[in-house]
C-alpha cells in the first residue's frame, strides 16, 4: 500500500513539474508550426501582450478588489514615452521600456494615492481610472513636441536587437513571450507572499483589514504600481512592432477587454484568466480576420456575446473549472484563491 502510494505521489509531482515544461516548450516552438508567418506571429504577440496585461491586472482587481479601468492609459504611455525616446533621442527601445514603466508607475501613484487616501472605490475608482484614459490620450494629442495629431514613425532596422527594431516578428514574439513569462512569476510570487495576503484580505473586507493593522493605501498602491509598470511595457513592445506610435494607443478598449477578460476567467485564479484570453482573444482576432472586414466593429458585437455568456451560465468566470481539473490530474495541489 505504501509503494502504490509513494507511486501516485511520484506520479503527480511528476505532472505537476512537466506541464510547465511542456507548455513552456511548446511557445517557443510555436513560431516555427506557424512556418514563421509573419503575420499570424504578429497576432500571436498582440495576445501575448494583451494576456500580460490581463494576468498583472490580477493583482489590483483579482486580488486586490478593486475595479481599475486604467489599462489603456498604461498600455499608451509605455507606447508613447519608448516611442518618443527611440524617434527623438535613438535611445534604445529596452531602455525606453524601463523608463516608460517607471512613468506608468508614477502615474498610477498620483492617481491611486489621493483615491486610496479618501476612500474611492467600486465603480467610482473603475470610472476615474477609466477617464484617465481619455485624458492622457487628449493630452498627448495636443503635446505636439512628444506626440501630436501626427503618427511619429521608429527609423526602420532589419535586425537591431540592441535598438529594439527588428523586421522580423519572431523577435516581438519571443520579447512578448518572456515579458509574459516574468509577469507569471511576479503575479505568482506576489500572490504566496505577504503582499499577496493582504491583498485578499483587503478584497474580501476592507475595514476589517484596516481594522486588523493592514495598510490598505500602501499594498493597493504596490499592486497597482506593479500591474501598470507591466501594462506600460506592452504598450513599449508593441510600437517598437508596428514602428509607429499616436495618441490613440490611449485605449479605453484595452481596458474593458482587460477586466472582461480577467472577470470571466475568475477574479483572483491563476489558470483561468490568462487561458481565457489566449482563447477568446484568438477568436476575436480570427471574427475581426473573417468578418470584420464585412460589418466593421461586428467582430467585437460577437467576442462581447461570448463573453455575456460565459458571465451568464459561469458566474464565477472558468477558473475555478480550471483548477478542479488541475487538481484532479496532479497539476496544482489547491486553488490559489477561494472565495
């Protein structure tokens, strides 16, 4: 009896540590079963870059409970500030992540402090954080020394992986894959540490972690910095791949596909959220290929439908599915988050 269950045990831990590995092996091959299409690698890292944002929004939303609508405006400023740098200093484009991170997180500060300071919070937050957008996307189209009415283009570079220019996809593919990668592993260590506790204590009450000595302003301000620092190097990624970079990069779509995602995938679960957007986003990118072209905009009347059904018949998104599977074939030994 023993030997069979030291068998089953072995067996588990066995799944457990070899499907990373294969889900892992199976991305960086990815590039070559789509024969180095530069085109579908171009959709391929869009969904990267947007699941990225979708799992670091798990810390201020899944985690943290609160309703931040500002990833569009995140998402742009990293675009415009590594744009800005890379057009008008030849600073390198990894730089120009890093600074426009740090901007992000600057943003997020001034805006997140007074808001967490005077209590703002459901859909008061959610509707500040999504003017923000708007905003940010006004002030820039009237800034014409940084941005302007005009498309700013990146001098063009065969392969410069120094620079951040490449005119082969395959490079913002495996750039977007690890940006993914890291953001798991920060969401993951966040969630299992002390930051990530308190998180969940503060989402599911509030005042009573206040009352139990957490400091609910400073660990919001944490997730928030950290899920915004993260949405600005997408947006970085992303000009650096299309070569170009405008105002209209401040998305509010970006937004409420971010928290539509996450919340049908299960606020707070580690699997469901980022299977979800690989899934739906691989949809909406095929809907906007075939039928998008036909009635504009009915690629996205058809993704929202999916979504409103999943929320109807799944209520509490698929990642609690996720996680039964998981456990039943050895993959994770418990939920990250109950309820």
């Amino acid at each position: 009896m023993a030997e069979a269950e030291r068998f089953v045990r072995k067996a588990v831990n066995m799944n457990r540590n070899l499907f990373p590995l294969l889900l892992a092996a199976l991305a960086m091959v990815l590039p070559f079963i789509l024969g180095l299409n530069e085109y579908y690698l171009f959709l391929t890292t869009l969904i990267l870059l947007y699941t990225s944002i979708v799992v670091a929004w798990q810390l201020i939303g899944g985690y943290g409970g609160q309703l931040d609508l500002g990833a569009g405006a995140y998402h742009g400023l990293g675009a415009i500030i590594t744009g800005y740098l890379m057009v008008y200093h030849g600073i390198s484009g990894w730089l120009g992540l890093i600074v426009s991170g740090l901007a992000a997180a600057g943003v997020a500060f001034i805006i997140g402090y007074p808001s967490f300071r005077f209590g703002i919070r459901e859909v008061w937050y959610a509707l500040s954080s999504l003017a923000l957008v708007l905003i940010l996307q006004k002030i820039f189209l009237l800034w014409t020394d940084v941005a302007g009415p005009l498309e700013r283009y990146i001098p063009y570079a065969a392969f410069d992986p120094f620079f951040m220019r490449s005119g082969y996809k395959a490079f913002y593919y495996y750039v977007s894959l690890a940006l993914l990668a890291a953001t798991f592993v920060i969401v993951y260590r966040v969630r299992k540490g002390k930051t990530g506790l308190y998180l969940l204590s503060i989402r599911e009450n509030e005042e009573a972690a206040e009352m139990l000595g957490v400091d609910i302003r400073k660990y919001k301000l944490r997730a928030l910095m950290i899920y915004s620092f993260i949405a600005a190097m997408t947006g970085g990624i992303y000009t650096s791949m299309v070569g170009f970079y405008h105002p209209t990069l401040f998305d509010s779509w970006i937004s409420i596909q971010t928290v539509t995602l996450a919340i049908a995938g299960g606020l707070g679960h580690f699997w469901g959220p980022p299977i979800l957007s690989v899934i739906l986003l691989s949809v909406q990118e095929y809907l906007r290929i075939s039928v998008g072209a036909v009635v504009i905009g009915l690629h996205q009347v058809i993704f929202g439908i999916i979504l409103v059904l999943i929320i109807l018949f799944k209520p509490d998104g698929i990642g609690p599915l996720i996680d039964s599977f998981s456990k039943k074939i050895g993959l994770m030994k418990a939920p990250l988050v109950s309820r």
